[in-house]
C-alpha cells in the first residue's frame, strides 16, 4: 500500500488543477472591453454603429425561441416547422414576382405587336 505522503501529494496537486487550472483560464482571458480597446478606431466604430441592429437580432431570436417553447412540441421540430414555413412563404413570394414579370413582358410583347400592326 503506497504511503500517505504518496496520497496527500496525489490530493494537493488535484486541488492545485481543478482550482488553479480554471482560475488562471480567468486571470488569462481579457474581458470584452480590453478587447474593443484593441481593436484599430474604424472596426470600433463600425462594432458601436451595429450594435443595435445586433441587439435587435438577438431580441428577435430571443422572442422566436419563447415562441417556440410555447408549442408542444420540441424547440427544434418548432424551428423547423416555421423555417419550413417562412421557406414556403418566401417561395409564394417568388412565384407571384415571376408571375407578375411574366405578365408585364406578355403586356409589352402585345403592344409592341398593336404598334407594328398600325
């Protein structure tokens, strides 16, 4: 049987990783305003002026997951049926567009036909 010295150096340098390994990743890693100070004057600028279409975004998502959790169903058999959805509504939105473009080039063709037959 190993030596108690063997077991209270084994417990000491456990301590020592699973508190000092995650408390140096902490002391180590910079918090998010050292790094917008690093970053050069434009991409500062650019990262205040698009803030608020980011937060936007975030709440939006924020609010879709809520909706989402409301259903019965799983959140992402939830996510999927409105992408499926939103998919469809877009494809409706192609259809009446190309519909209407084709309706516009039948409307021309047929006045410039009137125009030649006069």
């Amino acid at each position: 049987m190993p030596a108690t010295g063997t077991w209270v150096k084994m417990a000491v340098v456990t301590v020592a990783m699973c508190v000092g390994g995650p408390a140096l990743v902490y002391y180590v890693t910079p918090t998010e305003e050292e790094l917008f100070k690093k970053y050069n004057p434009e991409l500062q600028k650019r990262s205040l002026e698009n803030r608020q279409a980011r937060q936007q975004e975030f709440d939006d998502y924020v609010n879709k997951l809520k909706e989402w959790s409301r259903s019965d169903k799983q959140i992402w058999f939830a996510a999927e049926e409105m992408a499926e959805k939103a998919r469809m509504e877009q494809k409706d939105k192609i259809l009446d567009e190309q519909n209407r473009l084709a309706a516009e080039v039948e409307r021309r063709r047929k006045e410039m036909r009137d125009s030649t037959v006069k």
